[in-house]
C-alpha cells in the first residue's frame, strides 16, 4: 500500500478497526476506493501529514431511544427472508418518525399522525436539481414582510410521483444551513410530480421529481433539536440500514440471484457485525457520526465491488445494489464529511 493510501484510507478504516479488524481484502478494498476519491482540492492543499489517532472522546450524551427501532429491527431480519423489496417503504417510513419525534413540536407531530391515518404517504425531500452544493441548490425560501414562499426543485424523491405529506429541506438565502418545512398533503397536491426512471427492488419503489411553488407560514418550519438531532438521528438510522442491505444480499444468495463466495460472506458478516457493534453504544460523543459514515462508505464499497466482480446476475439487481450507494450517504460524501472534520487536527 502506498503512503498516500495509507494516509487517506485511514479515515475510514480507524472507525471501522475500532470495532473490530477488517479483513485484509476488504481493507484492500476501502483503501482503492478511499485513493479514487482523491480531488483536485486534496491533492493540490492537503499537507499529506499522518491522521492522528482516534483518541477516546472527553464528552459524550446519552443517545435517545426510540421504540420504532424494536420495530425496525425485527422487519431488517425479515429481510434475509423476503429481500428489501417488501419492507422498504415501512423501515423508510419508521425512519421518518424517529426525525419527526426530533424535530417536530407537539402539534406539527399530531398532524402527522392525522395524515398518516387518513392514508398519507410521507415523503423526504432532500436531493436538490441544484446539485449537492447547498449554494447552489434550486429549492429555496423567499420571505418578505407579508409572505414566505417556497420555490421547489427537487429530484429522486421516493414514490414523489405521487405525494403525501412532505418534509422539505431547502435552501435560505445567505445562509449555511439548510431548513425544513412541514408541507400538508392538499399543498403537496398543488406541486407538479413527475416519475422519474425504472422502478426499484422487483418494482416496490418509484422515484419522482416535484417542482412547483408554495406559500407557507412559519409555524410549518421544523427546527426543534437543530444539527445535533440531525447528527443523532444518522447514527441510530444508518447502521440499521446498512443491515438492511446486507440481509438483502444474503436474501439474493438465497434465491441464485447472487454468487455468494467465503469472502463476500465474511465481508458481510463484518459490516453486520461492526453496525451491531454501533448500535450497542448508547452514548453519543464527536467520534459517533463519523463511524457511521465509514461504516455507509464501506457497504457502499461492498455493493459496488460485488457488482464490478460479476457476482450479481440481473441487470436489475446490479442496479439496485448500484443504487444503494448513493442513498443515505454516498462514498465521496461519507469520505469528505470525515475527512473536513479531521483536516484543523493534521499540522
């Protein structure tokens, strides 16, 4: 291994051996994929010094509990048994719950409640036409005196060909961070929505674009808890998701749908085992956000190696696995939100 690969790979890969060893190959792996990702900005700037270690966290919060973990958990095992296809839009759905007890004041959680017995679906409105860079982003609140408005252009919703209530995230003029607003399904209904490309797992998931304007008020802004609920919610989501896929792998093998050799599976059992290993702990500290993220980075590394190697049969199932990458953090995102945070660390 080069230096250079050793110096960036380490980013990912102290998270993940501070649960448990990866295996060689695997590790062999992350560090290619880890030394692809290298931009301009990186190789231009960066000091190339060795990361320091991890060092234990000073201060640490407990972790709140949800009981719609118990629920998620139980439908992650089922699906070794069925694939993700039949659970996708209920774990999807509990994971909007827990954001929602996060975020949302008493009030705005009783009108979801209300919607979600009418027989309203929620949907999560993140990715941006604007691109990945928030500046950028098309979606955006324009407040006057009188009036604020939301102008709205967002892509690959799931099943936003056909909304329910929403969770928008967008775009305020000068300034850092984004906002989210609580859109009722009669306004929703308003907004144009367009599928958008071929179904997912055997047709259970539909993606869809949605662009439109809307007037708000600001009591549909969803701000209790700010970007540390945000932080807390990724690290009970994102392992139980990761165990979502690889039990979707496995239920692949199940059905001759993948080639399922030792090193596949001792790198699934890995990855299940480090997100096990994740959500046991109960505290939060400044080192939890970032194991979650290595560990997305190295299921996403699995998917894509399992695809690449010819072990998926279909052309379907390649582009699911292939499309599980870039959801709930893709490998450049989950690199770079690691690596900013330790560059001020590195002299």
């Amino acid at each position: 291994m080069s230096d250079l690969k050793a110096i960036f790979s380490s980013f990912i890969t102290d998270h993940l051996n501070g649960h448990q060893a990866l295996p060689i190959k695997f590790e062999k792996i992350i560090a290619n994929a880890v030394f692809n990702l290298l931009d301009s900005e990186i190789l231009i700037e960066d000091n190339f010094s060795a990361k320091p270690a991890l060092i234990e966290p000073k201060v640490s919060q407990a972790l709140p509990s949800f009981e719609q973990t118990y629920v998620i958990d139980q439908l992650t095992d089922q699906v070794k048994l069925t694939g993700f296809g039949p659970h996708f839009h209920q774990i999807i759905g509990l994971f909007g719950s827990i954001m929602l007890q996060m975020t949302a004041s008493q009030a705005q959680q009783q009108q979801v409640n209300d919607w979600l017995e009418q027989g309203h679906f929620g949907h999560f409105l993140m990715t941006d036409s604007g691109g990945p860079s928030l500046n950028n982003w098309q979606t955006s609140l324009n407040t006057t005196q009188d009036q604020w408005q939301l102008t709205i252009d967002k892509k690959w919703g799931i099943e936003a060909h056909q909304l329910g209530f929403l969770m928008l995230v967008v775009r305020q003029q000068g300034k850092p961070f984004p906002l989210t607003f609580l859109v009722d399904p009669e306004q929703a209904k308003t907004l144009n929505q367009t599928k958008v490309g071929a179904s997912y797992l055997d047709n259970a998931v539909q993606l869809g674009n949605v662009k439109g304007n809307l007037n708000i008020s600001a009591t549909q802004q969803l701000k209790l808890g700010g970007l540390s609920s945000v932080n807390r919610f990724l690290t009970l989501v994102r392992p139980r998701f990761v165990k979502a896929l690889m039990n979707h792998l496995l239920w692949l093998a199940d059905n001759k749908r993948l080639t399922l050799d030792s090193q596949l599976s001792e790198n699934i059992k890995y990855l299940q085992d480090v997100a096990d290993s994740c959500l046991a702990q109960d505290q939060f500290s400044i080192h939890s956000v970032d194991q979650v993220l290595a560990l997305k980075f190295a299921s996403n590394e699995l998917l894509l190696n399992t695809v690449s190697e010819g072990k998926v049969a279909s052309f379907e199932d390649q582009r699911d696995l292939l499309g599980f990458t870039k959801m709930e953090g893709s490998s450049y995102r989950c690199f770079f939100e690691i690596y900013a945070k330790q560059k001020r660390f590195r002299k």
